[in-house]
C-alpha cells in the first residue's frame, strides 16, 4: 500500500519529499528492526534518539517529532493510528463459513448466516450464534447460549447454560463464562452446602476477554460486563460482579463476588477488590492493591489496603529509608542518655535552712 493511501485510511499527514506518497509499506516493525518497505512508530519520547538510525520507509508519530530520516506520518494519537495501520496491513485471515462434519450442533440451535464453525465444536439445544460469528475448534456452547453477530470465539472456550453474548465480543482460548460462583452456606454440623448457581451472565457489545479468565453466574440476579471492557488474561470475575462501559482490567485482577466497577475503571495487574464494594467511575487501582472499601469515582489508589496513590508512594519511601531513620534515632538515644547521665552528676543545689536549725 501506498503512503498517500495509507495515509488517508489512518487520518494523518503526510511528510515527506515529493516521492513519498508513492513509497509503498508491507507490515509494521519495531524501529529497531524495520527495514524497507516496513512503516514504524514513535509514541514514547524514550526511543527518541533511536529514530535517527531506522532503515523503515516511514514512520507514524506526533507533531513533536523532527530528525525523522523518512517520511512521517503525522497523528495526534499515535498508538490509535498504529493499531489500525497494523488492521491494514495485516489483515486477520478469516475461515470459510460453513459447519465442519466434525462439528456437534443440536438440531434446536439458530444459526445466522455466513457463520463459521470449525471441527469439535460442540452447540447445545436453543442455542442462538449470530451473523457472521467464528467458533473455533473445541469451543463448547451451552443449551440456550445467545451469541451476537461478528463474535469471536477462540479455542476451547466453554460459554455454559444461557449466557448471553453481545455482538462483536472477542473470547480469548481458555476463556469459562458463566461457571459456578464461589457461594456455600455453612451448615450447623460446620460443613457447607452449595449454593445454587442458577442466574444469569451477561457480556456487552465490543467487550473483549484474554486467555484463562473466567467470568461466574450467581444465584439471583446477573453478573454484567458492560460495552467497551478490555479483559486481559487470567482474570476472576466473580458471581454477581457488574462492571461498567469501557473499563480495563489487567492480568490477573481478581474482584470478588457482588462488586460494582462504575464506568472506565482501570484496575491494574494484580489487584484486586474484596466482595460488596463499589469503585466510582474512572477510578484507578494501582498494581497489587487491595481494595477493602468503596472507592470514589475518579481517585487512584494503590497499597495494601488501596488508599490514595500519593500518600502511598509517600509511605513507600519513608519505608525504605526507616534503616537510616533507626540509625539516627539509636544517635539520638545515645545522646540522650550521656545528656542525662551529665544532669544526674550535677550537685544539687543547697537547700535553704529550715526554722528550727535556724
């Protein structure tokens, strides 16, 4: 492609001399790596000086950027523009629509057109699959299960019993929706009695949920993840969990059962949120916090427990400096005692006589 036609498709102008929108590019390298023919990007001011050496035919970066020994192509928003060039330039291979002979689809279930269904896939009674829907191989589909058109199912993702699907949800391989949730009843013998986990789960429109991660029903009511959330890998959702539009959760997030995340919360990897509390929108959650109680919209918080980020990295600090903190305290322990042993061997002063030895 073009970068004059490259250009256009992504939005941005084009620098360059008068032979650059002719000059073609394939794919999108690395800086360090692109050669001819490749496009390359600048979005964090760290790879500055690398710029001036890159071999690539072009480069996408912001106003900012000058010495660029190519073409630029110029953009405000320099990773969205590089995750469409990458959808360009690289387009995703899609599988023929059509239902493999390997496949197990119960006569009951609904399926739209131009949907593709690859060998061991297993679609349960009533089940409903939308237009133009991928199911990869081993994917298990439950009775009642309604997916959206355009989804994406990866291998061996497990949807059970009357979960609902929006459309053009992506579900990463190893991705369980609608597991049991964790929930027992203490019996008077102190053994536990399961709880019935019978409700249902729900995923929005445009969400998307990385490999391993596992979203619970509960037994009354639904657990939600609302349009626009980004999922990444090995993250619990538990039973009763609602979380708002546009929200992202990293790696190994853990949030327990009957928790609220409000709109555009940002929870990094490794934290996570005990049961029943509510994060306000657009709140952030630093890396391996707890979250042990209501978080107000638009705070950050991080530390275990989760307070506000500044005094947390305040008491971070002062943490690493309590050797030096000890150190002159025991200073000053020390010359507390010679001061008081020095008061102690001062005579005491005469005491004024008495009126019977006067």
């Amino acid at each position: 492609m073009t970068l004059e036609e490259l250009a256009r498709r992504l939005e941005c102008r084009l620098d360059g001399d008068g032979r650059a929108p002719l000059t073609e590019v394939t794919r999108v390298a690395a800086i360090d790596e692109a050669g001819p023919g490749d496009l390359t990007f600048l979005a964090n001011t760290k790879y500055t000086a690398r710029l001036a050496s890159t071999r690539a035919s072009a480069v996408l970066a912001d106003n900012a950027v000058t010495g660029a020994p190519c073409p630029v192509l110029r953009t405000k928003h320099v990773y969205l523009a590089l995750a469409r060039a990458i959808t360009v330039l690289t387009p995703a291979a899609r599988p023929a629509p059509g239902i493999s002979a390997l496949a197990a689809v119960d006569p009951t279930a609904d399926i739209g057109p131009d949907v593709s269904i690859a060998p061991f896939v297993t679609v349960g009674a009533g089940a409903r699959i939308g237009a133009r829907a991928i199911l990869e191989s081993h994917v298990v589909i439950g009775a009642g299960v309604a997916i959206g058109a355009d989804c994406h199912i990866h291998p061996h993702v497990v949807l059970r019993d009357h979960v609902e699907i929006g459309q053009r949800v992506v579900l990463q391989s190893g991705v369980v929706i609608g597991g049991d949730g964790f929930g027992f009843a203490r019996r008077p013998d102190g053994g536990h009695e399961k709880i019935p986990q019978v409700a249902r789960v729900v995923i929005e429109d445009d969400v998307e949920i990385g490999a391993n991660s596992t979203v619970d029903r509960p037994a009354v009511g639904e657990t939600r993840i609302s349009a626009g959330t980004k999922i990444d890998n090995l993250v619990m959702v538990a039973h009763g969990v609602k979380i708002g539009r546009d929200s992202l959760l990293a790696a190994q997030v853990g949030i327990a059962g009957s928790t609220i995340l409000e709109d555009r919360v940002t929870m990094a990897g490794q934290s996570g949120a005990i049961g029943h509390v509510r994060l306000g929108a657009g709140a952030i959650v630093g890396a391996k916090s707890a979250v042990t109680k209501d978080v107000a919209a638009g705070e950050h918080v991080a530390g275990v427990p989760a307070g506000d980020v500044a005094e947390w990295r305040e008491s971070a600090v002062l943490v690493r400096r309590l050797p030096e903190f000890r150190e002159t305290l025991s200073k000053l322990e020390t010359r507390l005692r010679a001061l008081e042993g020095s008061l102690s061997g001062t005579a005491s002063p005469q005491k004024r006589p008495t009126p019977d030895s006067e």
